[in-house]
C-alpha cells in the first residue's frame, strides 16, 4: 500500500520542531510511531478539503473564460453536482440569467457549495476515525461527487493546464523561485567579501536577516520563509530586478 495522504508531502520544517511538539500537545494531537510525525489535526481535513474543491472549481470556470473548456461541457459538469444535493442547493433562479459566463459563475458557486455540505456530511461520518487517527485520505475522495471531480481534474490536466501559455508560465516559475533562492543565498554566503552582495540582501526586509554568523540555518530559512511569502507579481519583479532585466522607473 502507498503513504497516507498526510505523509506524502513533507510538511514541517526542522526549525519549527520545537514549537510543533507544543502544538501537538495543547491541542491533543498524538503522535505516530515514527520520529517526530503526528496524526492530522481534524480540522486539517476539512482545509484540504477546501482546497481541492476551490481549485478543480474555479480552474474549470477558469478554462471556459479562457474558451479552453466549452459552455456546454462547464455547465454540464457544475449542473451535475448541483444535483447531487438539491435540499441544499437551491438553483432556481437560473432561468433568468441570461450571459452565459453569469450563468457559469451562479452554478460555479452553488456547485462549491453543493461539494461543502458534501465533504461536511462525510467529516461526520468519519469524525470517530479522524479523531483516533485511523482515517487519513482525503475526504474529496469519498463523496458523491468525487467521479465528477476527477472528470473535472482530467479535462483540467488535459485542456487547461497543457495550453501553451499556461505551460510558458509555469515553465518561467520554475527560474523564478530558484533564481531567486540563488540570488539572496549567493549573497547572504558572500556578503563579507562583496559589496554586490549587500546590495542585493539590502532589498530583504530587516526581519528576515539574521546578523550573527553562527544562525546560518536560520538565515537561509528565514530568507526562504521572505521567497515563500511573495506574490507571484512581486516575485516576478524581484527576479527581474535581480537579473538586470528590468529596471525601476524613477
């Protein structure tokens, strides 16, 4: 049998190993018979939960404004699982829409919320085993909709996500984050021998520099921690600003 969901990314820095273990302790969260690994907080499913539903759902609705997925195709699927739970999914009112995007974004959102009273009925139905640790998929996987979701992931992977502009934005992702990574780490290494270094850490905020030079890790961690919190744009500008591609306009 493969991992468990929970344990199939990584999920806790070294640094923060100390703070988690009190975490887990004032919040009752027990531990597995693996080093420093513990079961999933419960509400952790239902964030999981929420994820995947807003991303397969609005990548769908993404796909049909972009004229990659037809009207037909969106409006059958999101209409598919709006059914699903009609005594709390109430569409009517649909008939008097007239724009087929409007149309796409009322079923868009009553289809999240069909999906939301879905995953909260199975949360229940599984509350026990989550809260003794023996429950550790995702709960997406076990609702009504869940052959729809996969539908709506396949047409995603197949007609959104291969679309050559969509590849050419991940593509340049891929030389963003680690062309950043190498820019402030190369200079956080040289900053005693070149003046180009400083100028470059200079751009970090303060909070995010350690000066003592025996807190390496926690410099590089925390300047990854500066490169995580970026917005795709700012991350962007910043990398351009890096490689000279891209100057200020003063």
């Amino acid at each position: 049998p493969g991992k468990p969901a929970s344990e199939k990314k990584p999920g806790l820095f070294q640094c923060d190993l100390e703070n988690f273990e009190m975490i887990a302790q004032k919040l009752g969260i027990p531990p597995k018979h693996k080093p420093n690994m513990w079961y999933r907080h419960p509400l952790a499913f239902l964030t999981e939960a929420a994820d995947d539903i807003c991303y397969k759902i609005m990548d769908l609705e993404d796909g049909y404004k972009h004229n990659l997925v037809s009207y037909d195709e969106t409006y059958e699927l999101l209409m598919h699982i709006c059914k699903m739970t009609p005594d709390v999914t109430n569409i009517d009112g649909l008939e008097n829409i007239k724009e087929n995007r409007n149309r796409i974004g009322f079923l868009r959102a009553k289809a999240i919320n069909s999906l939301t009273y879905q995953v909260a009925d199975a949360f229940i139905g599984r509350h026990e085993d989550i809260l003794a640790g023996k429950y550790d998929e995702p709960l997406c996987d076990c609702i009504q909709a869940q052959p729809a979701l996969k539908k709506i992931h396949e047409i995603s992977k197949n007609e959104i996500y291969s679309h050559r502009p969509v590849r050419q934005v991940e593509a340049a992702g891929f030389q963003v984050l680690p062309g950043l990574l190498d820019a402030f780490l190369t200079a956080l290494v040289d900053q005693k021998n070149k003046a180009s270094s400083k100028r470059v850490l200079s751009l970090i905020p303060q909070e995010y520099i350690f000066e003592d030079d025996k807190k390496s890790y926690e410099a590089i961690m925390s300047i990854t921690k500066y490169i995580a919190g970026m917005t795709d744009a700012f991350a962007v500008d910043t990398y351009r600003t890096l490689r000279g591609i891209q100057l200020p306009n003063y």
